[in-house]
C-alpha cells in the first residue's frame, strides 16, 4: 500500500511545483482531456462531463483547485504524516 502511495505521488507531482511549472502541466492535461472529450462526441460516445469546456480559463481553473483540494492535497498529505514531517521541510 505504502509504495501505490510513493507511485501515486509522483504520478501527480505537479501541482506541488512552483505555479509556472503546474500551469505547464495542467495545460498540458487539459488538453488532452479536451482531445478525448472532441473524440467522444466523433464516435457517438458519452461525453466525460468533467472534462467539458476545459478551454475556458475559469472552467480549467475551477477544476484544478478542485483536484488539488479533492486529490493531491490528502494525498501528499497521507505520505508526509507517513514520512513524519519531511515534506514540510522540502
């Protein structure tokens, strides 16, 4: 379980860098998330809802303080209680 955790971590690191290299980052996947949504509606499929509209800088905005407080933020706050404190110092 703890090393999943480590895994997971990394895997969503960047919201945890300094905001010129998250904002890369979160352009980057909403991007993506954009492609798939304009995918699904070409081959007739459900359309993921979250990922609508992620052109708009207050809708990107909107969901990524969302993912932060909802995801990265317990997460990396389990490992650091784990890693007794470490983090606060990094």
């Amino acid at each position: 379980m703890i090393t999943g955790t480590i895994v997971h971590c990394a895997d969503l690191y960047a919201p945890t860098k300094k905001f010129s290299v998250s904002r890369v980052w979160a352009t980057k996947i909403n991007q993506e998330f954009s492609n798939q949504v304009k995918e699904e509606m070409e081959n007739g499929l459900s359309v993921t809802t979250f990922m609508l509209n992620l052109d708009s800088v207050k809708v990107m905005a909107k969901q990524e303080i969302g993912f932060i407080n909802i995801i990265v933020k317990p997460l990396w706050s389990l490992i650091n209680t784990f890693m007794e404190g470490y983090l606060d110092e990094a």
